[in-house]
C-alpha cells in the first residue's frame, strides 16, 4: 500500500495583454440606441474551507508525539475504523495466524514501515512489510474541498480504489499529486509535522524502511471533553 510518489511540478505563466483603439464616430443625425445590459453571469463556485472535526488521536512514536484532529465528516468510515483498531473495539484478523482477533489494540507497538523525506511517513502495518492488513477492505471518502494542499494530512494507504485498511500515512508537504487518490481523516498540527519531519529523515534502506525502528509505541483516542495524556516519560538512562 503506497502512496502515488509521482513528483510535483509547479509552474508560473504570467502574460499581459494591452488593447488600444479609438472610438468610431457615430453616423451623423443618427441616434445611437440605449446598449443593452449584459446578462448577468452566475457566481464562479468558492471552495469551502474544510475544519478539523472530531476527536483527536495522539500518536506517541519513540522520535516523539504527533497529535491530529479528525475529519469526522468528510471521513465517518475511515474515522471509525482507525478508531476502533486502535482501542480494539474492532475485530481483525491476524496476518500471521488468519485468526480473528477479539479485543486487542491494533496499532501500538508497530513501526513505521516506509519514510521518505520532504513527503511521508508511513505505518498502521502490524507485519512491518507494507503488505499487512486487517483482513478486510472499505471504500475511499473524498471531499472536493479537502485535498493535500497543507502538510500534517493525516491519510488512508491504498493500493488501489477502494483497498482502504489500516496502513495510513502523515505527510510533511503539500503533495497535489495524491488529491482525491486517499483518503484524508485527520490533520495534524504544526509540532507534529516537525516530528514527521525528524522521522522521515532517518537512515533508511533501498526500500525506505528505517534501519533502526521507529516504533508507534502507543495510540490514544481523545474525545470531546477529555484532555490530551501527558507525553510518556523518557526512558531512564542507564547509571555510570
């Protein structure tokens, strides 16, 4: 499940255009008739600016905190099923075993599978591989206003329409290229796109996965009402 890397390519045209002439004159003892009003045009259509709405996941990684807002709108099914992965509400089934499993978190103590500087990182596969699933598939969710034009898009990996599962990815840039190719259900805010960015710049191999494990250590669902957990303790260092 990858996300499309075609690269951007941004353009810049700029052209003026400067028309001169002088008026005819009107034929003599003839009267020139009142112009008649052009009708009017309808308004050109105005994007809508698409909010965070929803609760919100806090992503706590071994490189540090990302913390994003839901699109729970514009993204029900996919909102819900990162949801109930992540708080074990939702059945899956192991890739290892085929069985179903009850109960049990989904995403804590994964990794982060695939990175790639000034783009993406990428994780939701308990295997590792890219290749991990759940065990099921649901539909794509796209909303005309809501594209890849700010970083911390918080999105759905696929590998093709409709192939939605659990692999998701949080981009560090703008990336015009994915508009309406995934699935955005969240946001991620300005210190979480700095931790995005620490991470995609780890030493990776051919592959883009990190050498060294970066590990989604734990995932927590903030509701309405409820307040962010303190970050985790820093692991104790060892005594000289």
């Amino acid at each position: 499940m990858k996300p499309n890397l075609g690269r951007l390519t941004f353009g810049l045209a700029l052209a003026a255009t400067v028309l001169a002439g002088a008026a005819l004159p009107a034929p003599a003892q003839q009267s020139t008739p009142p112009a008649t009003p052009a009708p009017a045009l309808p308004d050109a259509p105005v994007a809508t600016e698409v909010f965070p709405n929803g609760p919100t996941v806090v992503m706590d990684t071994s490189m540090g905190r990302i913390t994003c807002q839901f699109f729970q709108k514009q993204a029900p099914n996919a909102v819900a099923n990162f949801i109930g992965l992540a708080e074990g509400t939702k059945d899956w089934t192991d890739p290892a075993t085929s069985k179903v499993v009850h109960h049990k978190r989904y995403f804590d103590e994964t990794t982060f599978h695939r990175v790639i500087p000034e783009f993406m990182i990428q994780g939701g596969d308990p295997t590792g591989t890219g290749r991990g699933n759940p065990g099921y598939v649901f539909d794509d969710e796209f909303d005309p206003n809501l594209n890849f034009d700010v970083p911390g898009r918080l999105a759905m990996a696929n590998s093709g329409p409709n192939t939605n599962a659990s692999q998701f990815f949080v981009t560090e840039a703008p990336a015009d290229s994915l508009n309406q190719h995934y699935t955005i259900f969240g946001q991620c805010d300005d210190s979480s796109v700095a931790v995005v960015k620490t991470i995609a710049r780890v030493e990776r191999d051919g592959n883009d996965k990190p050498l060294t494990p970066v590990i989604l250590q734990k995932v927590t669902i903030v509701r309405e009402g409820e307040k962010i957990p303190p970050p985790p303790a820093p692991p104790a260092q060892p005594q000289p």
